[in-house]
C-alpha cells in the first residue's frame, strides 16, 4: 500500500506551484517601465565605474622616501613627541 503522505504531500506542492503559474490581474507588476528604469540605473553604474577606472589609472601611487625621524629632530626615539604629555610620569588629567 502506497504511504498517504507522500501523495499529501506532492499535491500539496503542486497547488503551490500552481497558483505560482497563474497571474492576478490585481497584483502590480514591475512591467516595462519598471525594466527600463532598472536598465538605464545599470548602464549609468557602468559608465561611472568606467570613468573611475579611467581616473583611477593617472594617479601615481608613488610616494617620496621619507628621512629618518630621529635625524630631523635629532630627538630621542623614546622621548614622547612635542607638545604631547607622557602619562608615566604620574600626571592626571
């Protein structure tokens, strides 16, 4: 005897699929106009990344070298930077 709720079960999913198939007048749609606004967004996405990419590849990413910091200052390495408070000192603020 075949088992009942194999059968349940497939035409219950196939009432799903359906009333997948069929179209309501009532429900909106998208429609064409939907698509076209969809597709001129897409084009205007591509044509702006095409323009960065363009821009993208002037720019020179080098950068100049830069001196040692201890030979400009000439200070200790250690030492905290100018203008600035080391708080092992014990200060509060």
């Amino acid at each position: 005897m075949p088992d009942m709720s194999v059968s349940a079960s497939a035409s219950l999913a196939m009432t799903h699929l359906v009333t997948l198939a069929e179209v309501d007048e009532d429900k909106v749609t998208p429609g064409v106009l939907g698509f076209i606004v969809f597709a001129v967004l897409a084009v205007a996405v591509w044509g702006l990344m095409k323009s960065m990419n363009r821009h993208m590849s002037k720019v020179d990413f080098k950068e100049a070298e830069e001196p040692e910091a201890g030979a400009v200052t000439g200070a200790d390495p250690g030492a905290p930077a100018a203008g600035g408070r080391d708080d092992r000192q014990g200060g509060t603020r």
